[in-house]
C-alpha cells in the first residue's frame, strides 16, 4: 500500500456521468462494511452526490471538508466524519469544491495535494478507501489517481460509455509513468445491465473480451431500489436489502475485497 496509515486507496473513476460512479462507489462502501471491513469514501466530486447519498447536507459548513484537506487548511483525519452506516466513514465535499479546484491551480505539485494528505494521515486506519471522482479528468481525478493503490471503473452496458473508456485507460497509463508507478486497474464494473437487452449483451461481451479478468463477474442489474436509495440518504443494502440491486452489490464488493487482499498478500 502506498499509505499504510490510511488504508488501501481506490479511486473510482469514469469521466462520462451518469454511469452508476457515484452510486458505485456508495453501495460498494457500504457493502464492504457489511463484510465487517472498515472503510472510508473521500468524496472528491464537487457535485457532492456521495455526501448527500450518505445523508449529509453538503451544503452546511459543519467541520473541515476535502477542499480544505486539499488546499492544506485541514489534516485529512480531521475531516473524517461517521455515517449512520456502521463501519463506514465519510471525507464529504461541499459547494465550495468546484472553486478549491481553480485555486490547486497556482499550488506547487498541485496533482499531489491528495497523495499529501495522505501520507501525512495520523488517525485509525481503514481496511479500504474509496475516492470518488468528479465525471471528468480534472486536476481533482487525477489527484484521487495520484494518491490511489488502484483505480476501479463502474462502466454503463450501453454503447456510448465504451467511446470515453480509451481515454481514461490513456490517462490511466500516463498517471502510471508519469506520477503514480504503482498505480493498478483494480477492476471494471458493469452497470445498468439489462440481458433482455441485446445491445446490453453485446456491450457486456465487448468489455469482457477487452478487459479479460480485470471485468468483474459480476454485474450490476437496472434495478429501480438502486435510484430510489440515495433520496433517502442510504445505500441500497440499507434501503431494501433484498433487493436485486443490494445484492449484486454486494457480490462485487466480495469480488472486489478478493482483489484487494490478492494485492496486499
């Protein structure tokens, strides 16, 4: 691991939206909490749909956010906060985020404010945190790859999100040879899968015979307690366990704490 105080960083990436990111990298926090793990999710995506999806309202100033950790106004655990999920932890983003990204700009090595942040954690550690990136290859994206042990894909079974993937495998590479060696594509997930979709199929073969064993089995279903969750400020294995969408999350997460551990070992 690259910050042994913190944890395993994973960065959740995909620069088109509307691609399940967001709601990726949610349900898979807090399904690897429910596998007994301890786990952090950095919301780094100035929309702030994971703080809101774990029910905090970003846009009141209660304590340090990832701005501040960013801009070095703020040590990274003392913007860690508690969830109402049981060992899952949250760094939330504000308002104010899409504004500290203009100001990274005029900082020195300004792609390494987050690695930083990192390095410098003094607090409990985490068996796995997650980043969840803003859907575009910002300076904000490329500080979570920086700073991230691997970088994991949620990926939309539906032609259009196969167009941006070369691009962010490209970036992938040059953050790997430029900035961040050990930087591994953890995995690429599967979303919004519907196999009475013929195009969905096609779109999940394509992926797997690119992509080989780095695609995850398992997949994702278009799944409507999957949507309806983070109005209610919860993770869908919160919301409706049964679900379909509760379960396939938690199959993945399985999947993906596998890989993790594969890793380390």
């Amino acid at each position: 691991m690259k910050h042994p105080k913190l944890g395993y960083v994973v960065a959740v990436a995909n620069q088109k939206g509307g691609v399940g990111k967001t709601t990726t990298a949610i349900n898979l926090a807090a399904s690897l909490a429910a596998l007994d793990r301890e786990v952090l999710l950095v919301d780094i995506d100035p929309q702030g749909n994971a703080s809101t999806g774990l029910g905090m309202d970003k846009r009141k100033e209660d304590g340090p956010s990832i701005g501040e950790v960013l801009l070095g106004e703020a040590a990274l655990a003392e913007a860690v906060r508690p969830t109402q999920i049981e060992g899952l932890s949250l760094v939330p983003s504000t308002v104010a985020l899409a504004g500290t990204s203009v100001e990274l700009l005029d900082l020195e090595e300004k792609e390494r404010r987050l690695e930083q942040a990192c390095a410098r954690y003094e607090g409990r550690p985490f068996d796995v945190v997650f980043v969840d990136c803003p859907p575009s290859l910002n300076l904000l994206t490329i500080n979570a790859l920086v700073a991230a042990d691997a970088v994991f894909v949620p990926l939309q079974a539906e032609f259009f999100a196969l167009e941006g993937l070369a691009q962010l495998i490209d970036t992938i590479r040059r953050v790997r040879a430029r900035l961040n060696p050990r930087l591994q594509l953890l995995g690429v997930l599967l979303t919004m899968v519907d196999r009475r979709n013929r195009l969905s199929q096609e779109v999940e073969e394509e992926v797997r015979r690119y992509f080989g064993a780095q695609a995850l089995r398992s997949v994702i279903p278009r799944n409507v307690r999957i949507s309806e969750a983070p109005s209610h400020g919860l993770p869908v294995l919160h919301y409706d366990a049964r679900s379909a969408g509760a379960v396939a999350y938690l199959e993945a997460a399985a999947e993906v704490l596998a890989r993790i551990e594969g890793e380390r070992a």
